[in-house]
C-alpha cells in the first residue's frame, strides 16, 4: 500500500518517519509523496586521471571527485551529458515497515533533468540525506538552485516489517550518510565479496 498525503502526516506526527528539516509542509506534502529540496553540495568526477573506476580497487572512489559547495544565490549548471552527485537538503528516517522511492519531478524531466540514474531505493531502516544521481539528458544547460524542490518521495507499507533494516546489517555503507556520498562499492569485498569463484 502506497502512503496518501494523510498517511505521511499521520507517520511524521507519530515521529517514526522523519523528514528533516520540513519547513513548508502544505507545500511540499503532495497526494502521495513529499518533495524534497535541492541540498548545495555537489560531487563531480574528475574527467582526468582515472584509468578506470574498479569495484574491486583499493582506491576510494572520493579519490576521483570533487566537491562543489554553491554559495547562497548562485546555480549549479548542469550541462548535456554531465553526471554528478547532488544532495537533498532534507534528512530522512524510514521506519522498519516502510520503503521510500526517489522520484523526479515531472517539472524537471521536462527538462531533461533525471534525478536518479539508477538507484532510487531507500531501505526500511535508512537514516540520513540522500543522494541523488543527477543527469541532464537534453541539449541545453539547466540551473539547478540550492533549496529548489528537486525530487520526490512515495512510500510503500511492508507487508510486515523488515527483520534486519537497514543500519542493523554488516553492509549498510550509506546509513547517516550527510551530504553527497561517492560510491563505495569498494567496501563490498569486505562484507562478503561479490565475486564468483571459479566452478560457480
Ligand atoms: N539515490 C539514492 C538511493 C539510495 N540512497 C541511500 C538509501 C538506501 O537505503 C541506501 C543504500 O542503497 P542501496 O541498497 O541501493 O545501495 P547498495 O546496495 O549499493 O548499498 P548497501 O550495500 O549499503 O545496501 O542508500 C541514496 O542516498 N540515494
């Protein structure tokens, strides 16, 4: 079952789902999911130097980004083509029986503007800001504002809650992750590899 806008101020009240800071709530609570703004951190890859991004490298792949901090009244541009990492400005807590799904805003896929690449999946049990894979599929540049309402959150009840949510289980890399997080897919290897051997 999907959260109606009744849903998600009944949960907010009860304080186990968290949306932090929720300053406009008329505004930003929709039918069935919360707007979330744009934060003002920015990580984008280094176009030179980097052979080739490894899963298994020991290398972190922080090594290859750069950090944009936007200052109050300027834009970040994201020009055709460009992939970085942006922020929500808010802080979310999914309770045990909840899962979260990032969305864009139809506004900005009009635009060309895809909020995630990929993943767009915020386990029961997750704390923290959230990611977002930003990328412009058109051919002109588009502004992005700090504090503009950038994505969308839809939540879904579990059938029953998750038995180990996210955060209580040895992976859980991202958990209270504050501002844009690299991948860090190479801490995989040390929570149990995700090679196979060989005969597998
Ligand atoms: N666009 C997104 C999608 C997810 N997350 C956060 C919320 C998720 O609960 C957490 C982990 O996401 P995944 O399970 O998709 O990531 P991995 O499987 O790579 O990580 P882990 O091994 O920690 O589960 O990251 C995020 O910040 N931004």
């Amino acid at each position: 079952m999907i959260l109606s806008d009744a849903d998600i101020l009944e949960r907010l009240e009860a304080g186990d789902l968290v949306v932090d800071p929720l300053d406009d709530p008329e505004l930003q609570i929709q039918p069935a999911s919360v707007d979330l703004r744009l934060g003002r951190e920015f990580l984008e890859f280094q176009r030179t130097n980097i052979p080739c991004i490894h899963p298994n490298s020991e290398d972190e792949v922080d090594d290859y980004v750069t950090e944009t901090l936007v200052e109050d009244g300027d834009d970040f541009i994201l020009h055709p083509g460009d992939f970085v990492l942006g922020t929500t400005h808010e802080r979310v807590e999914i309770p045990a029986d909840l899962i979260a799904h990032v969305e864009g805003r139809s506004s900005l896929g009009r635009l060309a503007v895809v909020v995630h690449a990929t993943a767009g999946l915020c386990d029961p049990g997750y704390r923290g800001q959230i990611t977002l894979e930003l990328s412009n599929l058109g051919s002109a540049p588009v502004a992005l504002t700090p504090g503009m309402r950038i994505s969308q959150l839809t939540f879904t009840e579990l059938k029953t809650p998750a038995e180990r949510p996210y955060g209580s289980d040895r992976g859980s890399k991202y958990q209270d992750q504050d501002g844009p997080q690299a991948s860090r897919i190479q801490s995989d290897d040390e929570f149990g590899g995700d090679q196979l051997e060989r005969g597998d």
